[in-house]
C-alpha cells in the first residue's frame, strides 16, 4: 500500500513537473499562432510562416497536413516520423524541441478533431497569442456533428482566449462573433477583396486568395508589411497537398492534371472542380476518387458532391473502389460515366486518361491521398513525372525543329 502511495505522489509530481516545464517553453515564445479549420490549414500556416520570416520574424512552424513537417527558422524542412499514429501530445514535444531554436514566433496547425481535444490543444498546449479559423464546412461529421453549425461551435474550441482571431468563415461568422466575445477575443473577418489575380499568379501553384488575404492579415497583426509578407509567401515552398496543376502533352494530346487530394471534404471538392472546370467547353473532364478502406463514408459524401457536376467519366481507384461505384449508380450516375479501376500501377490510369481524351482532357484527383500504400500519392507522382516527361520529349523536338530550320 505504501509503495502505491508513494508511486501515485511520483506520477502527480512528474505530471506537475511537466505541465510547468511545457508553460515555460510556451511563455519563452511571444507571438504563438493557432490555425484550425475545416480547409487551407496546411496552406495558410506555411503562408503565415512565410510571411513572418520574410519580416525578419524568426518563426518555426509546424503542419499537420498531407506530410506532417516542422519548418525551421531559415525555411529548412524536417520530417516528423510518428510510430504510433497521430497524437496531439506531439504538440508539446514541439514546444520543448523547437525552444532550443529561440524563436520569436511559432505557427502551428491544428492537428485535433474531436472538439474536446480541440480545447485542450489550445488552452494546455499551445495557448495562441492570434488564432485562424479558415473557414468552417461538413467535414468529420462523426465526431463534430453532422452540422456546418455544429461543425463551427467545434472549431471555436481553438479561440484565444483575449486574444484576436482572424477567419475566412462567412456562412457562420455570427457563430464565431458571439463565442468570441464570450471568450473576449477580438476577432476579425477578412474577404479575399485586395489579393489581385497578378499576385496569385506569381505563386508556383494554384492558391487560393482566401488563404492569401487571410495570411497577410494575420502577418500584419505580427508587424508585417503587406509587400514583405506577400513576396516571402510568392517564394515559399508549397504543402505537399497543395493545388497542383500538371500540364502534359502526348500524342498530340493535352492532358491536365490537378492535385485536389488535400481538399478531401465534399464542399471544398466540389468547389475547387467547379473553379477549374465550370467554364470549360468541347473538352473530356474526369474526377477520380481515390477511396479508402476505413472511409467509405467519406468516397460517398464525395460522390454526392459530384453528381450535380458537369463530368465526362468518374474514375473509382483505391481500397474499396466497388462499394463506391455500387453507391455511384445507386445515386443515378450513369454506368458509362464510371470507370472502376481499384488500385493498377498508376500507369495504367495515366493510360486510360489518354485513351478517352479526344483534344484535351483535365483530370481532378480528389478523396484520400493516403490509405495502406499511398495510392493517391502515388498517382500524383506519376502525372508529374508525366509532366517531366512530356516536357523533355516537347525540348528535344523543338531543338530538332530548329536545327532543321
């Protein structure tokens, strides 16, 4: 009995020890930055970073996105290798690594979904001086309800506490004033009015001005101006599951392909295909979903946000590809649209896309980009190296032209 005593007392004082050690890792940072959301996450906290830096701000951020990094102060990458699964403690062990670094600002993204784990990361972990909120949509409904409502009082768990918030959301917004002013955070609403289609041409990938606009302002806040920030984001290396546009040339073809994998929940799917293919005429357009065995709920909200879109073929890939393709036609959409293919060598999509294309086609990855061999991951890969391909073949024939000339 005695022996159990005295361990208990050990484990409290070890906790206690811990709690006080992380604050002090916590108040050595003074500009300490939450970004949460339903979308854009990954893009604006690596926008945020980029600003700040390009400030002369030494930042370390963090992102819990398709390839979780921490992006040290001079920009430099390193990989976060987790064995076990994803697990907010990890943001603790950020704190206590990067402390070594002396930074003045740390950008880190919401990894939690459950609200409740929400709350904790925000007010036990991170305790943010400015927090983001991207915008609030139907994503993880199992665990944050199965309303945008819902959805929203979830993310406002991650509200500073008198802080200031800055978001994007505009469906909701009242939701987020009314817990901001219990919580007596300033918060601020930004609409994505003064970023000009120049200043988004400039970035390497397609992205989106929301983010942008939502960045500059978060990097002004910091003491940023808008000219410094913005051209440090230009030259910024992008998230892995950014917006990618891959343009290849075969056969006398033209073949686009763009990376949507990131942008996993219906509306944002639906949306970004809208964007990208909602003024185009006389050309093949083709969505894959990519499925995974444990979301089989997710390929179908997908699906729904599909059907009403103007599409050529939907292509089916992944672990559970016939359940989706039984719920496609289930939900009306006709058998000669979809293509179901499971889980070939990428080449094979690559392929296939090439058969059904006339002209051009622009193909959209969408759904899950990992799953048990990263199989969205892999078909990316191999519409880039396509891309790499078609470019060289294009050099050498123009050079022969020429020569000829």
């Amino acid at each position: 009995m005695v022996i159990l005593i005295l361990a208990t007392i050990g484990v409290v004082l070890y906790w206690l020890f811990e709690y006080y050690r992380h604050q002090k890792y916590v108040n050595s940072i003074p500009i300490r930055i939450h970004v949460n959301g339903t979308r854009g996450k990954s893009s604006v906290t690596r926008l945020i970073a980029a600003g700040l830096r390009a400030g002369g701000i030494r930042t370390v951020a963090k992102t819990t996105g398709t390839l979780p990094r921490v992006i040290l102060p001079d920009g430099r990458e390193a990989a976060i290798i987790r064995l076990m699964g994803a697990n907010i403690i990890e943001q603790k062990y950020i704190f206590r690594h990067t402390s070594e670094l002396k930074p003045q600002a740390i950008v880190i993204e919401c990894m939690a979904v459950n609200p409740v784990f929400q709350w904790i990361t925000e007010r036990q972990f991170v305790r943010s001086t400015i927090g983001v909120i991207t915008n609030c949509r139907a994503d993880h409904i199992d665990l944050m309800g199965a309303t945008t409502q819902s959805v929203t009082m979830s993310l406002s768990n991650t509200l500073p506490p008198n802080g200031v918030l800055y978001t994007a959301e505009n469906h909701h917004f009242n939701i987020l004033k009314k817990m901001a002013d219990k919580y007596h955070t300033r918060i601020h609403q930004i609409r994505p009015t003064d970023v000009t289609r120049e200043e988004l041409d400039k970035f390497r990938y397609i992205e989106h001005a929301e983010n942008v606009q939502l960045a500059l302002a978060v990097c002004a806040e910091a003491g940023v101006p808008r000219d410094v920030a913005l051209k440090g984001m230009q030259t910024a290396h992008p998230d892995a599951g950014a917006l990618m546009k891959y343009n290849i040339r075969d056969k006398g073809k033209v073949i686009n392909f763009y990376n949507v994998f990131a942008a996993n929940d219906p509306d944002s799917s639906a949306q970004i295909i809208q964007m990208i293919t909602g003024h185009l005429t006389n050309v093949e357009k083709i969505i894959i979903i990519n499925s995974r065995a444990d979301r089989l709920f997710r390929s179908q909200q997908l699906v729904d946000a599909v059907k009403p879109l103007d599409f050529s073929y939907l292509f089916l890939t992944g672990e559970i590809h016939e359940k989706v393709a039984s719920y496609a036609l289930h939900k009306g959409i006709p058998k000669e649209k979809i293509v179901a293919l499971g889980s070939p060598l990428p080449d094979v999509i690559y392929q296939k896309v090439l058969d059904l294309t006339k002209q051009e086609s622009h193909v959209i990855g969408i759904g899950n980009i990992a799953g048990q061999v990263y199989y969205g991951a892999q078909i990316v890969a191999h519409f880039k190296h396509k891309m790499k391909q078609s470019a060289k073949l294009n050099q050498a024939k123009d050079k022969q032209q020429g020569a000829e000339k």
